[in-house]
C-alpha cells in the first residue's frame, strides 16, 4: 500500500519512509493528499489568472504602441509636408534673391554712369562758366542778353504742311 500513497504527492513521503503501516497513519495521508491537492490547484489557478493578467497587459501594451506608431507616422507625413513647402518657399525666395542682386547690379551701374554724367558737367560747367567770363568780359554776350527766355514761338498750318 506504500506505493499508492507515494503517487499522490512528494510531501508525504516522511509518512511512506516510518513504515509503521498503522490505520492511524492512513486516516491521514488522504486528508494531506486533499491538502496537497488544493495547493496545487489553487498554484496552479494563480499561474492561471497571472498569465492571463500578463497576457492582458502585454496586449494592452502592443495596441497603445500600435497607436503610437500611427501617430508617429502621422506626424511624420505633416512634417515631411511642411519641410517640402518651406524647401520651395525657399528656392522661391532664393530665385527673387538672385533677380534682385542683378536689379542692384544694374541699377548701381546706372547710377555711377549718372554720376559720371553729373561730375562730367560739373567740370564741364565750370570751364563753360570761365568761358562765359572770358566772352562777358570782352562783351560778346551782351546782345543775347537783351531777348526774353520765356517767349513762345506761334506756328501757323502752312508750316506744319511738311
């Protein structure tokens, strides 16, 4: 009979070692076997629900993941957007840049021959204005001076014929 006790668990096994064989020790080892049995099933139970709590929790991790990856991807598409517009905004900006650099180019070449023009006349003005002196003095101006600057001219149909 030894050997049936044995089978239904390793704690009992002090008991199957006395060999007393006695009825006493045999009342006892089903109320352990009965014990025994109700730690493994309750273990086993609480292996049970914790897998299951860790399955839940590993699913509840992988769905909020799954959601930040559409998120991200999200995010990723409206900045890969936004870096497109300001690149050609850029390249806009850049091509207006180089048109106004040679505007100014242009434009400051006009205005040195300007003011080439204006120095020219300047010098030139004051060698008129020695001449004028020079002529003045001898009194070759003086009939031109007396005809009014301001006076209109009248032209008539016959003159307009050519």
């Amino acid at each position: 009979m030894a050997s049936p006790v044995g089978a239904y668990s390793s704690g009992t096994s002090s008991l199957q070692n006395s060999g007393s064989g006695s009825e006493g020790d045999m009342n006892m080892i089903p109320m352990q076997v009965n014990i025994t049995d109700q730690k493994k099933r309750k273990r086993m139970q609480s292996n049970r629900e914790s897998a299951r709590r860790s399955r839940m929790k590993k699913q509840q991790h992988m769905e909020g993941l799954t959601a930040q990856i559409e998120e991200l991807k999200k995010e990723n598409n409206q900045i890969t957007a936004n870096v497109g517009i300001t690149t050609q905004m850029y390249m806009n900006v850049e091509s207006e840049n180089a048109i106004l650099r040679v505007q100014m180019a242009e434009l400051s070449n006009r205005l040195q021959s300007l003011n080439d023009i204006i120095h020219y006349i300047e010098s030139s003005n004051s060698l008129f204005q020695e001449t004028d002196q020079f002529f003045n003095d001898c009194g070759f101006f003086e009939t031109w001076n007396t005809f009014p600057v301001n006076q209109t001219i009248m032209a008539s149909n016959d003159m307009l014929m050519y």
